[in-house]
C-alpha cells in the first residue's frame, strides 16, 4: 500500500471540492434547505406519518440522505470525467498508486463531501425542527454506506461517460429520480400495492429507510433488512469499480 501516495490523491480529491466550497457544499444546503422550508410549511400541519412525528421530523431525514447520496455521486463522478476530459488523468495513471487506492481515495473525498453537506443541513434544520436521535451508530454507519456507494457508483458513470453530457443524463434520469421516489418526501405504505412492491427493489429507499430510522427509531422496512440491502449493494458497486479500474476501461489504451 502506497500510504503517501493514497494520501496525496486522497487531499487532492478534498482540495478540490472545498476550495470551491460555495458551489460544492454551500449551494446543496441551500437547495435542501428550500426543499424543507416549501413542503414543511405547506405539509407539516396536514400530515402524520408516524404517530408522535412530525412531517418536518419524517421529512428532515430523508432529505439529509438524499443531499449526501446525489453529492458523493457528483464529486467522484465530476472529478473523474473533468480528469478525462482535461487530459490530465494520464498524472494519476502514471503514478505507482493500485487501483484499489486510487478507488479509496476518489470514494473517501465522495464520503467527506456528502457528510460534509449532511452536517450542514442537519445544523441549518434546527432552526426547522428539533430532530431526536435515535442511535448516532445508525445515523453514521448508513451515511457512510450510502455515500460509498454512491461515490464508487460515481466511478463506474465516470469510467463509461465520453463527456458531460453523459453524466449530467445520468444524474437527471437515474440518480434524482432513484432519490425522489425512495420514501424521502412520503412513507412507501401510503402508495398504491403495486408502487409499492416496485419501491423494494429501489436501493435508495433502503438507505433513506435506515438513516430515517438511526432519528426516529420507526421506519417502513426493517432495519437489518435495509442495512443488509445497502452493504450488499455497496459490496457489488464496489467489486465492479473496482474490476474496472483494474482492467483500465476507457482510460488505458
């Protein structure tokens, strides 16, 4: 393991992310933000989902995970087709970094950036609500889980994208409707039988499920169910991002 290497790659990944902070992390949290303000203002009166919670408590979850999944996929994901498409990736090829380190690194800067935006809607939400917190281990391990994920995921889109075009097709069409239709915004029980069903084979619906949970200790799935479903998930991405690499698809020749 070439630790300085990973390292480098790894603050090179940070650097880039957080000195354009305000598009980065300020921008998300903002956006969510309005997301929080329009539906709980509108919704929070009307609306139970669970007995003895609030439509802001139910809501402010779900949206914290789907901020920290659609940001870890568009740092890994932007990083790689920039790199690409700039020329300069052919530096990080060259250096004595293992596909599995450079997969470290391009996944642990997704994670650091979604927890990043996590923290700060979570901060900016209690102006909002007052979130209880049901078990911390829970809330952590699901972001960490769900924002791996979505980073290696961010690879493999990076790795097949010829340009930006493809990833901006892929977040529109795939990652945000995957979000929205996950459970962030409603309980997957007030849908009909039939969405109903096609809302377990969502993988988002499982890691929103189990964040929500790590708050209010209430979810619509069971617990080790959706963390089962979320690792297993995790695991395949990650064996295919990491094959990829390996094998140098689109980016050796």
């Amino acid at each position: 393991m070439n630790g300085y290497g990973l390292y480098t790659l790894f603050s090179k990944e940070m650097w880039r992310f957080l000195k354009v902070s305000t598009q980065t992390l300020l921008a998300p949290i903002v956006t969510v933000l309005l997301y929080l303000l329009v539906f709980s203002s509108v919704l929070s009166g009307n609306i139970e989902i669970y007995d003895g919670v609030s439509y802001a408590s139910f809501l402010i979850p779900g949206l914290i995970m789907m901020s920290i999944t659609q940001n870890a996929f568009a740092n890994s994901s932007s990083s790689l087709i920039q790199s690409k498409m700039m020329g300069n990736l052919v530096f990080m090829l060259l250096a004595p970094l293992s596909s599995l380190e450079f997969y470290i690194a391009f996944v642990g800067a997704a994670i650091m950036r979604g927890l990043f935006v996590g923290i700060g809607v979570w901060l900016a939400s209690i102006f909002f609500v007052q979130l209880p917190v049901h078990s911390f281990a829970i809330i952590l391990g699901f972001a960490v889980l769900g924002s791996a994920m979505l980073g290696a995921t961010g690879i493999i889109v990076a790795l097949w994208a010829e340009k930006w075009d493809h990833i901006a097709g892929f977040t529109n069409f795939v990652i945000i409707p995957a979000s929205f239709l996950s459970g962030v915004f409603y309980s997957i029980y007030s849908l009909p039988s039939f969405w109903q069903q096609v809302s377990y084979f969502n993988p988002f619906f499982y890691i929103i499920d189990g964040f929500r949970y790590g708050f209010l200790g209430v979810s619509d799935a069971n617990i080790m169910t959706s963390f089962l479903v979320t690792l297993s998930f995790f695991i395949i991405v990650s064996v295919v991002c990491l094959w990829l690499l390996e094998i140098g698809y689109k980016i050796r020749e």
